[in-house]
C-alpha cells in the first residue's frame, strides 16, 4: 500500500550535479599535521576548555565541557599532545575567531576508554545527559543539540517520528552514501530515538533520484522485523529536506509560525544524526567524526569519513583540486557558505566542501530594480511574500519586515534562484535579521544599565529615608523626654496634665540638648589640678613672696628691713 504523500508550496528545481561523488564508497582521510578543534561547534552556549596546553590526550577524550542548558561536549578526534588553546579562524564567512584546541597527533591514534550503555534499561533523562556529553547534534545543517530535540513534548510521546533523507541541495551526497553503506547501523540509531521518545511510527523520507539508498533502507528495515518504520521516497524538489517542508510531505501536517512540531506530535532529525547516536549508545563513541561530500572544481568528486578539525585543504588535496580554483564553500550552492581561508577546520556542521571557480560559479549579473513580478513568492516554501520582505529590508524599515514574517524564512535561497532582476534577495533578508538581533542586544544592554540606574537612586533614596528616621527617632525621644520635664518645672503639686510640647519647645530642647553636650565636653578638655590650696599654705607662700621682695630691695640700698622669719 503506496502511502499518500503531500505538496509544500513553492520550490525549484536545480540541476542535482550528485552522479559524479556517488561512484566510489566513503574514504578514510589520513591524520594530519594537525587538528583545530573549535570548542563552539553547535547552537548553545560555548563549552568551557577542559584541556591546557602540553596535556597529552587520547581520541574521543572530552577536551570541552558542555556549558548552560543548551550546550554540547568536544572531543579530541584523535590521540596527540595539546599544542595550544587559543582564538583560530572559524569556518564563517566573517572570518572571525573562536577558542579552540589545538593537538598535534601522535600517529597512534589511541581511544580513551569508552562507555557504552543499555539504552532499554536507561532512564530519558540519563540517556539525553549521556548524549549530551557525547557531542552528538544535528548533522544536517543546523548543528542543534540532540538531547535537547529528544523530548517528547506535553503528551509524553510522539505520534511519528520523521527521519530526513532528502538531501535534496545540489552537489551534497553524504546522506546517500551514509544510507547506501551503512543502512544497518543508522536504523539501530533511529530505533533507540524511537524508544526515546516513544514514538508510534517512523518515517524516513528519501527524494526518488537516490533509488539505490531507498532500497538499501527498506532492505535493513525488513531485516530487523521492526514494525512501524517504514522509507518512503519523495518527489525530487528543492527545499523537500527543510524540517517543516518534509513534514508537510509525508504527514500533511503544517507547522505554523510560533510554533513546535511536537506540539503536533511529530519531530524531525537528519539520517545522519541517527548514524551517531548508534554510534553513542551502541559503541560509546562521541561524535568525532562525520562523512563530508568534496565536489565542484576536482578532478574526483568523493565522500570522506573526516576527523572534526581536520583543515578542509587536506581534505581537498585528496580530490585533486583543480588550478583555478578560487574558493571553498561549506554546504551547496544555495545556502553554503563561502570560507575565509583553504585552511579552516572540518566542524560538525561540514557536510560538504565546494570547491569553486570562476567558471563553475561566475560572477553574479548587476542587481537590476524589482519589477514585482511575484517569481519569488511562487517558488517560497514558507509561503511568505519575499518582495515585499526585500522593499523593507532595502529601506530598513525593519518593523515591517517583521510583519512580513520575516524570521519565518529559511534562507533557502529559491528566490534569489528565480528572481529576473539578480537581487540576492537571501543577502538583503540576512542583514535584516542581523540588524534586528544586533538592536535587540542593544536594548537588552540598555534595559540592564537603566534597571542599575534605577536601583542605585532607589538605593540612595531608601538610604536618607533610614537617615531621616534615626534622626526623627531621636527627635522624638527628646520630646518624651521634655514633656516628662515639664511638670516639675512648672511646680510641683499641680494637678493639671502638662500641656503638648510646641514644636518650638521641641527645637529649644535639641539645642539645649546640644549645649549641655558642649558643656560636657569643654569640661572634660579642662586642665587638671586646678582646685584652692589650704588657708595655712597660701600664708606661707605670701610670707615667702615678701621675704623675697624685701631681700631684693636690701641688695639695692634700700632702709627695709626683711621681716622676721614666721611673721
């Protein structure tokens, strides 16, 4: 019974360019020279370093911790000796820099001790933490963590879960070769996700221009006896392998804007994904490795089995590039991006290398004015109005852009592919988006410095309030304290209630208060000993003072006579 399968909206159909790396099976890559591992490699948070410089590693060695609640582990890709941990050129077009390990292999190309587990008897929660710790993310371009996509949503289970085998962007044919080669293994994986997140029935959508990987997963699906799974091959159109674009084909259900397909009960992972966490769970190997497509300028276009950190010039020497070439491009043609430098490392996130030419990709033809011809609407995926998206991002009127759903394009390049005028309308739709992040960081960041501001002045402010009442506080106890007088200075024995204490009186009572300190203490700085000597001795001490004086006047001649001794 043939399954009944749906259309998304839009799409093209590009010339496939996929015979020419589909004759020969996946090669090993030798070690090289050297590896450069970067430690942000997948969506999330960046891993801390677990590695210095000097330490001797062994292959599948953690050297980068996942760090925050969406992040995934690195691992040493072989044995070797830390050469360094230092800021390398990542494979981006910006061409910036990222911390990453630097190892220098050793040749001999020895394994750490490996876990491996019974995922059966294993927990959810345990089995995701054990992925996560072993680096495996989604290997069909967006690199997302894949313990945190193996959950089942609200219900507890999923009612289908998709695998993704299209492969549907021109010149990339790992997926194909993985399915062809290695069909078996993949389908252990793809059972495990399926116990994980209990999902009543697997879909594994294949594009019908790869017949030969169709049967062999139809033939590994027979062998095991599992009921449920089932490979159903999708009509060749490009973006068919997009997650919600595969959904809508194979179930009929459209993920809307805002929205989780496990809201729907169903989630999506890429056949390659699948590949690894076998290779996890079964072998206790953490992704160290993937299978990556060289093609374009070579003379033999081919898939190789690559070392995470490998430089992609390596990798391509083994193809033999041609003289003219003049770029790399990491992915396809319609959403690869170009690399800054021959050199940069093989990442998680490399499925295929493109070497480019002048002659394979010539220079894009001057961007004419939009003519509004609606091209770009009709072969849109997302259903959105490109156009109109383009006018405002032109303008940079950003908010109507937004509008026009905006973060709802996949940037899968149709557009740019059908529009008459050459506008690189996915260019126009990047910058927008990357203006809007940028703002929304700059609003975050002045968010935060105003809710400072605020509080230091509410911190000021709470301060002179608890000043103000200490001193009201005393204030007040010196008015008690008045009015506890008040009776006895008026006479003892009236029995009238003392009158309230004016605020004049309170005011005099502080400042006497305040003298009769000063009082205190001008008294405590007074000399000592100062106190009247005894009548006997002051008689004595004049009776001194006149001999004195009289002795003095007898030396100048004078007729005194000194008074007798005791007068």
């Amino acid at each position: 019974m043939l399954r009944k399968l749906f259309k998304f909206h839009g799409g093209v159909k590009p010339q496939t360019h996929k015979a020419e790396s589909t004759t020969a099976s996946i090669a090993q890559v030798p070690l090289p020279d050297r590896l450069v591992i970067p430690l942000h490699q997948a969506v999330g948070g960046h891993p801390r370093p677990l590695v210095q410089p000097g330490e001797r590693v062994l292959k599948g060695q953690r050297i980068g911790g996942a760090d925050g609640s969406l992040s995934s582990a690195v691992h040493a890709s072989t044995s070797g000796i830390v050469r360094d941990v230092a800021p390398a050129v990542m494979p981006h077009t910006s061409g910036l820099s990222t911390l990453s390990v630097i190892i220098e292999p050793d040749g001999e190309d020895r394994w750490a001790e490996l876990d491996r587990i019974n995922y059966r008897s294993i927990p959810p929660d345990e089995l995701r933490d054990f992925l996560r710790d072993a680096g495996v993310v989604g290997l069909g371009g967006a690199v997302f963590p894949s313990y945190a996509k193996l959950k089942p949503g609200k219900e507890g289970h999923l009612k289908t879960l998709v695998i993704n085998g299209a492969e549907c962007e021109p010149f990339i044919t790992c997926d194909d070769l993985l399915m062809r080669e290695r069909a078996g293994d993949m389908l252990k994986g793809i059972i495990a996700m399926r116990h994980i997140l209990q999902a009543e029935e697997v879909l594994i959508g294949i594009e019908d221009n790869k017949p030969e990987a169709v049967a062999a997963v139809q033939a590994a699906i027979a062998a095991s006896g599992e009921a449920g799974i089932e490979a159903v091959a999708i009509p060749t159109r490009y973006p068919a392998g997009g997650a919600k674009q595969l959904i809508r084909v194979l179930t009929g259900i459209e993920v809307p804007h805002g929205r989780r397909s496990t809201d729907y009960g169903v989630q999506c992972f890429n056949v390659g994904t699948a590949y690894s966490i076998f290779e996890a769970l079964e072998l206790g190997r953490p992704l160290i490795s993937r299978i990556v497509t060289v093609a374009g300028n070579v003379a033999q276009p081919r898939n190789y089995e690559v070392l995470i950190g490998t430089p992609m010039d390596h990798v391509v020497r083994l193809a033999g590039p041609r003289a003219d070439t003049d770029r790399y491009i990491m992915g396809g043609p319609m959403m690869g991006a170009r690399m800054p430098s021959f050199d940069v490392p093989v990442v998680k996130a490399t499925n295929c290398i493109l070497v480019g030419s002048p002659a394979l990709f010539p220079p894009p033809p001057p961007e004419m004015p939009c003519i509004r011809c609606g091209e770009c609407a009709k072969a849109c995926p997302a259903d959105l109005a490109p156009f109109e998206m383009y006018w405002f991002s032109r303008s940079k009127n950003f908010g109507k852009a937004q509008e026009y759903h905006l973060f709802d394009c996949i940037e899968c390049g149709c557009c740019s592919f059908v529009c008459p005028s050459h506008i690189p309308l996915v260019d126009y739709f990047r910058f927008s988006k990357s203006e809007i992040w940028a703002r929304e960081r700059d609003k975050s960041a002045a968010d935060t410095a105003r809710d400072r501001f605020e509080f230091k002045n509410f911190r000021q402010e709470r301060e002179k309030q608890e000043k103000a009442e200490k001193l009201a506080a005393k204030a007040a106890a010196t008015r008690e304290k008045v009015a506890a007088d008040a009776p006895a200075a008026a006479g003892a024995g009236t029995s009238e209630a003392p009158a309230k204490p004016s605020a004049d009186d309170a005011k005099r009572a502080l400042i006497e208060a305040a003298m009769e300190k000063a009082r205190q203490q001008k008294a405590q700085a007074a000399p000592k000993n100062t106190e009247v000597a005894d009548p006997a001795i002051q008689a004595e001490i004049a009776a001194i003072d006149a001999r004195r004086e009289a002795a003095a006047k007898a030396a100048q001649g004078g007729e005194a006579t000194p008074p007798a001794p005791g007068a």
